[in-house]
C-alpha cells in the first residue's frame, strides 16, 4: 500500500486466539488492511504479538475486556490515535464466553456473566464504535452468533447438544440485537454469523472446521456482504441461518 492510500480498517475482539486470533493472520496477509486487534490482556498475547514479524498489513494491539463496561467505554481513547482520520470500517465482535449447562440446574448468576460478556459488552461496544464506524465508507458490524442461538437449528440436534443453555440464550439475545441495530441504523450493514463448528479451545479439537477455513469463508462472507444483507444471520459458508 502507499503511504498516502487510506488503509481498509478493522476491529476484532477476542483477537488474541481462536476465530479471533485466524481473522487477524488471514487480514494482515492484505497490505491494505489496518487491524485493531482487542484482548483482555495484550501483555500475554504472544501470538497476536508474533503475527507482526510476518504482516503485510498493519497491527495495533489494543486492551479490552468486553465485559467491563467502563473498559469498553474508554475504549475510544485508544481507538483516536489510530483510527480518528480515517474511521472504522468493519467493527468483529467475536469475543464470547461458553458454559456448558441446563436450563433447570444453570446458575442464574452464570447467565447473567455470559449475557454481559456476549450481550451487553457487543451492544456496548457498537455503541462507543458508532462515530468511527459513521466516519468509514464500509460500515459493517459483525456480530460472531452461532446456530446454538438458532431455535430453528437447535430443535434439529441430539438432545444433549439441545440441553445446553445459558449460552444459546445469550446468542439468541445477541441474534435479536442484530436485528435491532439493523433497523434503527439502516446505513450501517449489521450481520449475524455463524463460524460454523471450529477447532479453537471453545469448539474443541474434535470439531469439523479448521480455524482457517471458517475465516476464510467469514472474511469473503462480511466483505460481499451488501446493505441487502443487513439484519441477516449468516453462516461462515454464506448461507442462511433461520431464526
Ligand atoms: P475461544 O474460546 O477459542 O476464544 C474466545 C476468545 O474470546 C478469546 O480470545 C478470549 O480471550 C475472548 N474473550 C472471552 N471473554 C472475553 C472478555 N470478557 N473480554 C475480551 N475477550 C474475551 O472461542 P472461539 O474462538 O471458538 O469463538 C469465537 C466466537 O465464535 C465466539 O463468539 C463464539 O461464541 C463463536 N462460535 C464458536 C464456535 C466454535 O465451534 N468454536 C461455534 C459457534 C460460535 P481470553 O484468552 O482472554 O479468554
């Protein structure tokens, strides 16, 4: 990229590894990408802080725990020094917490850790991202679902898979909170997306998808990705995911 092109810019959440910690390789394998990669503590995101050694595009390491909310709310005073000329193109919020548990033995506080982590903190954070977001010709804010939030997916699963709870119902909540998003700003591109069943420490090693696979289809699925699509629930492969 030349020195005076503007850079495509991108924020991930949950970026030091996992689906999170893929989607900031494969962006930075662009020259033309500038990726704010956000983690709880970037002290120990050896990882994240090895991809600089081999990126074309450009890597800023940010702090940012999406479940505290005063962090997500000073989050733009990290954010100025990079972005504040040239905006937000696509805002990732991938960083998600997963419990395994039933509906009649879950632990209410439990539930309401995974709601903040994987609710409140995303809806937050489009929130204190709006004005960047405003600022950028783009204006895609993915949200990183799963069909488990699906009630039309999970109905179709082996009953021990369907039991599980907290976390379908904190993805089933993030599913509405794309849709409303989508509607009250039809100029931004608001996506739900399902990874698909990924090899990372939540999906575990006997999962069907390679991390590299599932970004790869994820990155062609949000940058083809059109106002038509806003409101949508999508899975890596581009299809449908019903409600
Ligand atoms: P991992 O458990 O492998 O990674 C989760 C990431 O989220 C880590 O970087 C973790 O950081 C971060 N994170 C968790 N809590 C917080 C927090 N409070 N603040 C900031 N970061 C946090 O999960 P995956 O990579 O597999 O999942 C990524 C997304 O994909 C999630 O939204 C998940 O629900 C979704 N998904 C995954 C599937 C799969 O099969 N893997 C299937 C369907 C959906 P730290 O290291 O600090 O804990």
């Amino acid at each position: 990229m030349s020195s005076t092109a503007r850079p495509t810019t991108w924020l991930v959440t949950g970026a030091n590894r996992g689906i999170g910690l893929e989607l900031v390789r494969q962006l930075l394998a662009s020259p033309s990408n500038l990726v704010v990669a956000a983690c709880r503590t970037p002290a120990k995101a050896t990882a994240l802080e090895d991809l600089k050694k081999t990126a074309k595009g450009t890597l800023h390491i940010v702090q940012l725990d999406v479940s505290d909310f005063d962090n997500i709310r000073a989050l733009p005073a990290q954010l100025e020094p990079i972005l504040g000329t040239t905006g937000l193109d696509y805002l990732v919020s991938n960083a998600a917490i997963f419990v395994q548990d039933t509906p009649f033995t879950l632990d209410p506080e439990g539930l309401l850790s995974l709601v903040r982590t994987n609710v409140a903190g995303p809806a937050l954070l489009a929130q204190v991202a709006l004005p960047f977001l405003s600022a950028a010709p783009t204006k895609k804010v993915l949200h990183i679902s799963s069909t488990a939030g699906s009630i039309a997916s999970v109905v179709q699963m082996p009953p021990a898979y369907a039991a599980n709870a907290s976390y379908p119902i904190s993805k089933a909540a993030l599913n509405m909170l794309v849709y409303k998003q989508k509607v009250e700003r039809p100029d931004l591109t608001v996506i739900a997306l399902c990874p698909g069943w990924v090899q990372t420490d939540m999906g575990g090693s006997g999962a069907s998808l390679t991390p590299e696979k599932s970004v790869s289809g994820i990155i062609k699925v949000i940058t083809t990705a059109t106002s038509e699509d806003s409101g949508k629930f999508l899975r890596y492969d581009g299809e449908s995911v019903p409600w």
